[in-house]
C-alpha cells in the first residue's frame, strides 16, 4: 500500500482526535490534561512517521510478515523487550511489588527465566526451519494441511486471549489516567493499531515495539534515579527507609489483619520484604511458573520475532539483549514498586485503581512534584504516554501474528493449497489484519467491565500446554507426527480451557449469595447493637466514631444486597457448577503436562514413515541453518 | 548457490562429525535447561516451604529471600552468557565446518 494513501489514513486520523473524546476524571487533573495530549501527540506522530517510513519498504508477504529478515539482532532484542512488556507486566508488577513487598518481586522472576526456555530450545531452530507463523515450524515434515488448520486454530485462540486483555486493560488504563471514555479508548488503541500494521507491516510494529522499548527504559531509569538517588545507591539504606515508612507499615497491618496484632512497628516493616503477603497457594503459583517459563517460547508473537532476523545467531543475539533489557527491566521494577509503596502509599494508590497498576505513573507524578504540580503532571503525562504505547505495540505484535495465522497458514495454506500470486498473499495479509483488528476492538467493547486478568494466564496456558508440547517435539523428536501434533494441539488447547472453566477463576453466584447473605445476616445482629451504642455514646467523638462504623456496614449490606439481586436467579457458573470443581487458578502443573503425553501417544498411534525420513532434513537444518537463509526468501 | 533438494541430508546426518556435535549440544542445552528449571522452581518452593529461611537477614534489611530473587536474575543472566559463549566459539564454528564441506561436495557431484 502506497504511503499517500498512509498520509490520508494519518489526516484522518487526526481529524477523528480533534473532533473531541469526551472527558471523565482521571489521575491527571484537568487543567493538566493539555500536557497529556501534548506528550501522547508527540509519541504517536513519532510512530506515525516511522510506519511512513515503513510503508514504502512493504511489497511483499515477506516484508509484511517478517520484515524480510532484515532486522539486526540488537533491534529484534529491543522488539522483544517491547512486544513482551505488557501493560500488565510493566504496570502490574510495580503495582503488586507497591502493595506486596515480597511476593510481587518473586512473581517477576518467572517472566525472565521464560527467555532461558527460549533462547536454549526455540529461537535458533525456529529461525532455522521456520518462514513466518508457528504453523511453518510444525508442516515441515508433517501433513501440511492438517498441522496448518490445528497450528492456525490455537494461534488465533492464544493471540485472542492475550489481546483482549490488552484491549480491556487499555481501555481502563486510559480512562484512568486520564479519563477518556473507555470505549473511545478501545477504538483509538485499535485504530492506531490497524494503521501501523496494515501500513507498515512487521517494519512498522517493529520500530514501534522499539521506540516503545526505548521509552519505557529511559523512563524507568530516570524515575530509579530520583527514588534511589536520597539515599546514595545502596540497597540496604533505600529498604531500610522503605520498611520504616508508617504507610508501608500500614498497609502490612492491613494485609496481615488480626494476626499483626502483637507486632511492633519494625517488625511489620520488615515483613514487607518476606513472602507470604500475596501468594497463599505455593502449587498455583508453581502451577503458573510452569505456564510461564515454557509457555513465553509457545507465543506465536514472540516467535514470530525470530523469523525476522537474518541467521540463528542473530537470533541468539537478540534473545540475550531481550533477556538483559527484561531482566534489568524488572530489576528496576523493585525500586519503582518499593518507592512507590513508600512515597505514594498504598493507601493513594488503590484509591486510583484498586489492583495497584498505577503504582509506577503516580510514582512519577511524586518525583515531579506531585498532584498539584506542573513537572509532576508532564512525567505523569510521559508515563501514561509510554503505558499507552505499550499496549498499542503488543497488540500490533499479537494481531499480526494472529493476522498471519489466518491469511499465510488458512487461507494460502489450507483453502487455496499454496497455489497464490505473490500480490495476493499481500491482499490476504492486510485483509486478515483488517479482520482481526477489528474484532479486537469489536471483542474489546463488548467485554467491558468484565475481569480479564485471568485470560493472560489462560493464554499463556494454551501457548504451553498446546504450542509449546508441539513445537518441541517436532523439533526434537524423530518418531512426532502428524498424528501427535494434532492430537496435543486439541488435548492442550482443551484442557488448558476446560481446567480454567471449572476453576475458581470463574463466578460462582451460589458462593457468592451465601456469603453476602452472611453479611445481610451478620449486619442484622450488630447494627442494632451500634444504634444502642450510638445512643448511649457520652461525647460527640465517640459518636461520629461509632456514626462512621454504621456508615461501613450499611455499605457493606448495600454491596452484599446488589449481589443477592444480580444472581438472583443464577445459582451455577457459566459452566454449571456450584463451586470449583478444580482447586488451582493456573492449570499448567495438570495440563502440560497432558500436552505431551497427548504429542506423544498420537505420534505413536499414527506412524508415518515420511516423517521420520524427514528428520535427517530437519535435524541438519535446524543444527546447521545450512541454506535458511535460502528457505526465508522462498 | 545449491537448491535445498541437492543437500544429501543423510549424508550430513551420518557424518561422524555432525553426529558429535549433536550429542555435545544436546548434553550441554538439556544440562543447562534442567539446572535453569531447578533453580527457578527452587524460589516459589522456597518461599512456601522454607520461610524462616528466607526472612534471615544477612545485609541490614535485606534478606535471604531478596538475596535469592536476585540471584535468580544473575543466574538467568549467567545461563543465557554461557550457552552464547559456548555457541559462538564451538557449535557455529563447527556447523559451519560441516556446511562447508557439505557444499564443497554438491558442488563437485554437479
């Protein structure tokens, strides 16, 4: 597609901003919120110019999927980096790090190890056999047709997952930071989307996914310096002065209830720094670690990445340099989250959003000077500006791969047999793109409202239960077939989900009615007994204290009473069950496992000889990259 | 250039040298993949099973616990270093030996 015609889709673009979103209170007060737009108009007309840059280099389903090969192992690092840091990894995990001490570092953890995965089983020989989609890997010695349909199947479930909770959590983070409407929020992240991938391809979300990157670090370092800065770079002063905070020591207090009882104020300071706050349930969280770190090296979108490179050492190059920029990343992202449970508060910073993540803007705004100031506002402005690219990057990074699943492996593959004009391929590419973008903003508005923070763990689920299993074993293991591959694909993808539906990750009305009726029940015996009280209260002290306690539990009853009245006829979850029917909120530890014995047994089940003659093939390939650059360009 | 179909994979596969450094690489990636899972897994466990440990502190505030989720960071780093290193000095030059030689005899067969 010609750059004119990306000029017109810019202007018009342009109009659609200026033509007005409609405001709502959000974290930037509104005489600040000038500088917001000044910040995000300049972060988004950056981007704009590199997809016009872009879409003058895009010709062919090459250049359009993988950008040819010709991204260097330094830049595809960065992509990496860029396409991996989410919103919620880069805004949740300062925000659990800020409310949980401990237990948020330790969830971080698992988010680097995944690239150990990567970089030792999957990137090189991914670059080595691989062309553009996930489902390339899995056809070269298995049936075509077959692996292409199951491949194609699970990458557009995984990216779909992925990318509404992108989609949603954009949506809300916009509108929390500064309060444009949550469905204008969803088309303007999609909108921006589609321009950069349909115009640009995968140059343009690259250089996205980098200047994004860029921006994140930059601004991550600048805000470590200020909070670590005070108390001259060492690690035992800056926790010393954490876990001194009264805010800090509250919010301890408050996590831990009756049992902080008899502790002393340094005691609960210190306990901010021990595990335990967060994570009750180690299974889950061994269950989720085990999601995580094999699950990373089955996304389709960071596989994806692998092809755009020109050699396997490339892409060992840039697995390391994504490794050093996630790890550091999340290094940093201790002393954001730790600074801001100690200069915001929690207390500030669920005010804003209850789940924390705008730990890291408001720490931001602090530094600058806080609410009231000018300079707070414009880093809060730059912050929420790069947590804006942020999900514009990785949701490009998610619909191309699930754009490439459904024109390359679908459509070229499966319905016209290969048998397609190199133009056509391009057609297809951006039509798909079209397609997908547009259910992401469609799927977007219509899940407003809804809790989607499980659906990242669901997606990492499937890329490990099911793509992972696949891709290893075809990789690794010279009896898999068409049959196991098949086969995993429908066990993992299926268990993954099927674990999640009964899981207590669900609604479940009838557990909900009992314990809000509990509440209506309990709040009938005691409100009489605080109206006693308040009647007989000696001063007026006494008396708003004891008007405030009524005030609380009148909430609490109005709160339980809506619940009794939304599930009133509703006693089973979407699936039908009354409660759990499986204890863990991340089904990894059952299904992955399950992922492969299924490979296995239908690889067993189905011998086919071409195959394993094909092995040879496929094993000199991917060890040696002899003639990979020659495959790439086919 | 040769066309993919000229390559005499069997042929590389059955190369004594190829099949040498296949069980190197596959000895040292399992090695190094299994050490990595371990010592992940070990923090989770760890922070569940062996919290007394954890909360000894060993630098003013700072405990076992943070020292180990650090660790986790310089050993993940440590890893990805070592297998790049290894990768570059032996494996890349060897595969590209074999390559070589592989080409060599294509073209000689044409």
């Amino acid at each position: 597609m010609s750059s004119r015609r990306f000029a017109v889709f810019a202007g018009l673009l342009s109009l659609f901003a200026i033509a007005g979103p409609a405001f709502a209170q959000g974290a930037v007060p509104d005489r600040f919120r000038w500088l917001t737009f000044v910040v995000f108009g300049a972060i988004i007309a950056l981007t704009m110019y590199v997809t016009y840059l872009a879409a003058k280099r895009v010709k062919t389903a090459s250049d359009f999927y993988v950008a040819s090969g010709g991204v260097s192992g330094l830049q595809n690092g960065w992509a990496i980096a860029g396409d991996y840091l989410s919103a919620a990894s880069f805004l949740g995990i300062a925000g659990l790090i800020s409310l949980y001490g401990y237990d948020g570092f330790m969830y971080s953890v698992g988010w680097l190890v995944a690239y150990i995965t990567v970089l030792l089983v999957i990137a090189e020989p991914c670059r080595n056999i691989g062309k553009y989609t996930l489902s390339d890997i899995l056809a070269y010695r298995n049936d075509p047709k077959k692996v292409r349909i199951v491949g194609a199947l699970s990458t557009i479930t995984v990216s779909t997952f992925y990318l509404t909770a992108q989609m949603v959590g954009g949506g809300v983070l916009v509108k929390t930071l500064i309060g444009i409407d949550y469905e204008i929020s969803v088309i303007v992240v999609g909108v921006l989307m589609l321009g950069y991938v349909l115009f640009g391809g995968m140059v343009a979300t690259t250089w996205v996914q980098i200047i994004k990157a860029v921006l994140l670090v930059c601004a991550s370092i600048l805000l470590v310096m200020f909070v670590w800065t005070p108390y001259g770079f060492s690690l035992p002063a800056f926790l010393t002065a954490v876990i001194g905070d009264a805010k800090v020591q509250a919010q301890v207090a408050s996590l831990l209830g009756d049992a902080s009882k008899n502790m002393t104020a340094a005691e609960l300071g210190q306990r901010f720094l021990e595990p335990g706050l967060l994570f009750k349930a180690p299974i889950d969280q061994i269950s989720l670690g085990m999601a995580l770190v094999l699950g990373t090296a089955g996304m389709p979108h960071i596989l994806m990445r692998f092809f755009t490179v020109p050699t396997a050492q490339d892409a060992r190059k840039s697995v390391i340099w994504a490794m050093a920029i996630i790890g550091g990343f999340y290094v940093l992202t201790l002393f954001l989250g730790m600074g801001a449970a100690m200069n915001v508060g929690a207390v500030n910073i669920k005010a804003v959003d209850a789940g924390g993540n705008m730990a890291g803007p408001l720490l931001a705004q602090w530094v600058g000077g806080g609410p009231e100031s000018m300079l707070g506002n414009l880093f809060l402005a730059f912050v929420a500006a790069v947590a804006f690219a942020t999900i514009v990057a990785v949701v490009a990074g998610l619909v191309l791969a699930a754009a490439s699943a459904m024109a390359h492996d679908l459509w070229v593959g499966v319905i016209r047999s290969e048998h397609v004009t190199p133009q056509e391929q391009v057609k297809a590419a951006r039509i798909a793109t079209v397609i997908v973008g547009a259910m992401a903003i469609t799927i977007g508005i219509a899940a407003k409202g809804q809790n989607v923070a499980h659906l990242v763990a669901l997606a990492f689920a499937v890329a490990s239960s099911a793509n992972f299993p696949c891709v290893l074993l075809t990789l690794f293991w010279k009896k898999c077939n068409t049959g196991g591959i098949v086969l995993g694909m429908i066990v993992g993808t299926l268990t993954a989900i099927g674990l999640v539906l009964v899981s207590p990750n669900m609604t479940y009305p009838a557990a909900l009615k009992a314990s809000a009726q509990k509440v209506v029940d309990a709040a009938a015996v005691t409100k009489p007994k605080l109206e006693a009280d308040l009647a007989a209260a000696p001063d007026d002290e006494a008396k708003a204290k004891v008007a405030k306690a009524i005030g609380t539990l009148d909430k609490s009853v109005a709160g339980a009473q809506a619940t009794l009245t939304t599930y009133k006829d509703d006693n089973t979850s979407l699936v039908g069950l009354t409660k759990p029917w499986f204890e863990l909120r991340n089904p990894g530890l059952y299904s992955i496992p399950l992922g492969f014995l299924a490979v296995i047994i239908g690889s067993l089940l189905y011998r086919d000889k071409r195959a394993e003659d094909m092995w040879d093939e496929l094993y000199v390939r991917q060890n040696t990259g002899i003639l990979a650059t020659k495959a790439a360009a086919h | 250039m040769a066309e993919l179909s000229q390559v005499n994979w069997k042929a590389i596969d059955e190369d004594p040298r190829f099949q040498a450094l296949h069980r190197k690489k596959t000895m040292f990636l399992w090695g190094l993949m299994v050490f990595s899972m371990v010592y992940y897994f070990l923090l989770p466990i760890g922070a569940a099973y062996f919290q007394d440990l954890f909360k000894i502190k060993v630098w003013g505030p700072v405990n076992v616990g943070i020292v180990f989720a650090l660790s986790e960071f310089v050993v993940a780093w440590g890893l990805a270093w070592i297998y790049s290193h290894r990768a570059n000095a032996v494996f890349d030059v060897e595969a590209a030996a074999i390559v070589r030689d592989a080409e060599k005899s294509m073209g000689g067969r044409k």
